[in-house]
C-alpha cells in the first residue's frame, strides 16, 4: 500500500488538493489516472480513502470518500529525549528507525558535553513523516523542539522516568528489569560524552531511575534504538 500524508486532513474535509511536488509524482511517478483511489493519514490516527477526480501532475485533486480509525499497534507509551549526534546523518537514522519500530513522543536535549546544539527541526519532521508513511503507521511521533537537559528534567512528568548512562561506579538496573508492560516511560539518552557526572546527579535528584542498557558501550543513536526496541519487546 502507497501511504500519502496530509497533517491538515480531518474528519470533515470533502476533498484534498495536492502541491506541485506531490502531484507530480502520484500521476508522473505512480502513474495515477483518475478515479484511482489514495490511501492517506492525517498522522492522528486516521486512514482515508479518496478518489482522485483531477489527476494533473501539477495540481491533483481528491475527494474524500471513506475514513477509518487506525489503533495504534501499541499500548504503551514512549518518549525519548536524545542529545543529537555530532554527525547529524546518525540521529536522522535514528529517527528513521525507531519511527519504524514505534515510538510517541521525541525531544532533542541539549547537554553539557553536546558537541551539535543546532539541528534542522523542519527536516527532523521530513525524515519522521517519511518513516511513518513507509512502515504503514497512522500516529505521527510527537517532535518537540530542542531543550536544554537542565530545563527538561524540571518538567512534571506523567508515568516513569529514567536516564540511562555510563558512569561507573553507579547502581543502575538492566532496562528489561525496571520496564512493565503498558506504562508511559520517558528514557534519557545522552551525548557521544555521555552525561556528565553533575547532569546525572541532577536527574538522580529528580527521582530519575538510573538503568543499564548491556555491557557494550554503545553510540547515541544505538543506545536510543536499543531503548526503543527493548520497551518494545517487552510489550509483545
């Protein structure tokens, strides 16, 4: 199945009108005529069916026919805050990849040992709504705008939280022995630097559950797409 997506569809919208890009590849690339019939997701949860009644590669024209309501495969809910790779081609892969697997809610942080503290929101978005499309998902992950760690952690949050890191000499529990089936969890990744040791306390303070994701010592973007498949794992 073909997935388009459209943030501004809702339950009363009677037809859509493509952009140029978009236009041009329904009839140029997938060879669209009228009268064929779209699938596309408003990123809420909905699938829509609609005929297509202007099949122009410049500007074509649907009309909503049908909706549906698509649960999410999930029951649990995930948020992770990551800190950005240095090599923004790392994060984007994590992005991809963990939109895939399932994943609700993601904010960047910027910490102490952050060596990229600048990132392209607008393309975050791209490569996320892209990944919802090709893995046939009908919830678009939640993308929050970069935020200082020290601002983050003083947030009131809704289910469990915790950061996992890599100072030694720290009680941490393996992720799959602190995790139970259906929660909201909130899981801290942090820089190429790791957290650094006063960041830790901090959150330590803020009743943040230490947790250990293996022996191996992973990279950023591994570690948040091992915390996404884990929290996964054990919901099946």
């Amino acid at each position: 199945m073909q997935l388009f997506y459209n943030a501004d569809i809702s339950l009363k919208t009677k037809q859509i009108t493509f952009d140029k890009i978009e236009s041009r590849h329904i009839v140029r690339v997938l060879r669209k005529k009228e009268n064929n019939i779209l699938k596309i997701t408003n990123g809420k949860g909905f699938l829509f069916d609609a005929k297509i009644v202007i099949a122009s590669d410049k500007k074509c024209l649907a009309e909503i026919i049908n909706f549906k309501e698509k649960q999410k495969p999930w029951n649990y809910y995930l948020h992770i805050a990551i800190a950005p790779t240095k090599n923004n081609d790392r994060i984007e892969w994590f992005l991809e990849k963990a939109t895939e697997i399932g994943i609700d809610e993601i904010s960047p942080i910027i910490c102490q040992n952050s060596e990229r503290r600048i990132i392209k929101l607008e393309r975050f978005e791209k490569i996320i709504q892209s990944a919802m499309k090709q893995s046939l998902k009908f919830t678009l992950p939640k993308l929050n705008k970069p935020i200082k760690l020290s601002q983050f952690i003083n947030q009131e949050f809704d289910g469990k939280v915790c950061i996992a890191h890599c100072e030694e000499g720290k009680d941490k529990n393996l992720i799959k022995s602190v995790l139970k089936p259906s929660e909201k969890i909130t899981i801290l990744i942090g820089p190429e630097g790791d957290f650094s040791s006063e960041e830790i306390k901090k959150c330590l303070e803020k009743d943040f559950t230490p947790i250990s994701l293996g022996e191996s010592r992973l990279r950023t973007e591994t570690a948040g797409l091992v915390a996404v498949n884990i929290v996964s794992f054990i919901n099946q």
